[in-house]
C-alpha cells in the first residue's frame, strides 16, 4: 500500500512540475491560488526541529513525520519516522500543504502527559550504560539496542534519557512513572527456543492471543523476544511459573576426527540409526557436521546426560543408588571410574574391577548431573 502509494504520488508530483514549468501562465495561476507563506509558517517552520533524513522513506516528495499532517503528509505514518524526513517535512510546511500538529508519541507531542522529568529514568549501572543505545526494556524505538533484559531495566538512564528527548525512544509502559518497583517480577529468559522469533510466544508460563497453541516446558525461558512483545502489546500474560534456569547451548565440538564427514556420526554423546555402532571416546566432540546434520534429519539424538538441560536440572537424587565403597586405585579422582556409569564426568577407561569401588567419585558425578546408569 505503501509502495504503491509512494510510485503514485511521485508520478503525480513530476507530472505537476513539468505542467507548471513548461506553461508560465499555468505556473502564475498557481502562485495566485497559492500565495507564499504567511510569515506566521515561516515563524513556524523555525522554530521547529525537523531533524534529519535518515528515514527510510525520507526524500521521496511526501512528508512521513507524524508530527505533521496535511495534504503533504504520507497516508500511513509511524512515529519511527518522527524527526527523519527533514527536507519533505520543511518543504511542505513552506508550501503549505502541511502543519505542524505535534501528534506521534514523541516527548513534545505527550509533553503535558508526560514531561520528560516525570519518568524515573534510574541510573547508568548496567553493563551496556552510555553506550549510544537505550538498553532499558521499558523503551522501544530506533534507538533501542537489538537485544533487552530485564536486568538493565532502569539502568542505563543517560542513553535512554537522551533518546527519550530527542524523539527516538518511546516509553512502552502505560503508566509514565513506572519504576522497577512497579514492574512484574517477568525474566524472559533468552532466544534459544527452536521457536524463537517466529511471532509468537512460547514459553509455557504465559497465556493470551499471541501464545502459541503447543507449548512445551523445554521452551520456558527461551522465548525472550516474542513474549516481552506480546506482555507489550497486551496479546499475552505471565501466569507465573518456574524460575528460569540458564541453559548453556549443545557444544557439537568441530570436525578433527578421521571419521568427521562420512555421513554417520561418530560422536559417542549421540545415539540413533544414524550413529556409527563403534563409537570411541577419543572421537567425541570430533564429528560436528555429521551428527548436527544428522540430528536435524532426525536420525540421531543427543544422549540424555550429555545435554545441558540434564546438567541444568542439578542436583538429583542419589538415595536410591548403591555406589559401593571407595577402594578403587582410581577413588577420588574426580572422575567416575564405576564401568555401570556414563556421562562426561565418567572416566574414558572403565574396568570391570572398579564397578562399585568409586563411590565418592560416582555418588559426586550423579547428583551434578555429569552420570547417569546405564
């Protein structure tokens, strides 16, 4: 609609120039009819910060700052524009075709609703303070920085006040005194979901329009993105839940292994038709094209102790294992030595003789999360 609009109206405004051009006396009529500016436009125009042209759509004949409305204005208007299409926006006011009406959400046009004094910006502690980007998820616009988290609310008050002034952030909370204190306790969590950034949220502990319909306990906390959107837009509502535990990502290692690239995967951390029936320790971590391929493909799967949700759901409960005495030569070497174990904080060698005399190694292993039993 945009485009279409912006092909028509510059075909229309070449058209008129050439007409008004090539025929004087055509061209006089129009000075008539539209007489110069009354002094009180030109005051105007003056006075107003008509910023810059970095708008997408800035130089294209029409004025796209919905801080202004008229004949001269585009049809559809977004406040990312506001203060970015300068030289339309002051050719219009100069011709009369549009005014300066100071709608949008920027700070002039809420300046009685909400002067820039009365939001409590906080302070410059967080990690990403003063660096040219508003890092508070209280605020949205082109000056916000590409990722937000809740741990930078309210601190990083310097970017995010000057950005607030000069029209390129917006507060997203409905209350403009809103504070820490006043905020839901929300920790999105990350993006590491398989459904990360596809438009809805997926993290179970919300509900609403924009949630999706399947919901999965594996993607709570890791559809960071999607669901503050959604709590933003009121298309979604934290119900509360579990706390978020920070899961690392699957190291699938590199391609050093002599097998690397032969199309099964060797990584003894993998199982599936698609894992090689010999598998050796010195190979794992060593064949990360085949198995990640072959894990996408459905073929193989990454064994449960190996994943680092399993680590994350530490500790477990070790009471219902007998794990023998400590009178292996290998006890107390970090390392689980018992053959009935496997996992990484299993030992690469395992012998039939240290099976139940590694006990404070196992019993250590298994309620980290590093062993599991066979």
């Amino acid at each position: 609609m945009k485009a279409m609009q912006r092909i028509l109206g510059g075909g229309a405004l070449v058209a008129a120039l050439a007409i008004a051009l090539s025929t004087p006396s055509l061209a006089q009529k129009l000075d008539n009819k539209n007489p110069p500016a009354t002094t009180s436009a030109a005051a105007l125009a003056s006075d107003v910060d008509f910023g810059d042209d970095t708008g997408q759509w800035a130089n294209d004949g029409e004025c796209d700052d919905p801080r202004f409305s008229g004949t001269g204005s585009a049809v559809e208007l977004e406040d990312a524009d506001i203060r970015k299409d300068a030289t339309d926006c002051r050719a219009a006011v100069a011709a009369g075709t549009v005014t300066f009406t100071e709608t949008g959400t920027s700070p002039t046009a809420i300046a009685i609703a909400s002067p820039i004094e009365a939001i409590d910006f906080g302070d410059d502690s967080s990690q990403w303070a003063r660096d040219g980007e508003c890092d508070d998820p209280r605020f949205s616009g082109t000056a916000s920085a590409d990722e937000l988290v809740d741990t930078d609310m309210s601190k990083d008050a310097t970017d995010c006040r000057a950005a607030y002034a000069a029209g390129t952030v917006t507060l997203a909370d409905s209350e403009i005194n809103t504070t820490v204190a006043d905020v839901p306790a929300v920790d999105y969590g990350d993006d590491t979901s398989e459904w990360a950034k596809d438009g809805e949220c997926d993290d179970p502990r919300f509900s609403g329009t924009a949630v999706a319909d399947e919901l999965l306990d594996a993607d709570l906390g890791h559809d960071a993105t999607d669901c503050r959107a959604a709590v933003g837009a009121g298309t979604a509502t934290y119900n509360g839940g579990s706390t978020v535990t920070r899961v690392a990502a699957f190291d699938y290692g590199g391609d050093w292994s002599k097998w690397a690239n032969d199309g099964e995967c060797d990584d003894l951390r993998f199982e599936g038709e698609g894992a090689d029936k010999k598998l050796l320790s010195e190979d794992m971590a060593g064949d990360a094209t085949d198995c990640k391929a072959l894990e996408f493909a459905g073929k193989v799967t990454i064994r449960t102790v190996y994943t680092p949700q399993h680590a994350a759901g530490a500790p477990y409960d070790s009471s219902a294992v007998d794990f023998g005495d400590n009178t292996s030569s290998y006890a107390d070497d970090d390392q689980c030595d018992d053959p009935r174990f496997e996992g990484p904080g299993a030992a690469a060698t395992l012998l039939d003789s240290d099976l139940s005399h590694d006990s404070a190694d196992c019993k250590a292993a298994f309620e980290a999360g590093t062993i599991v039993m066979r």
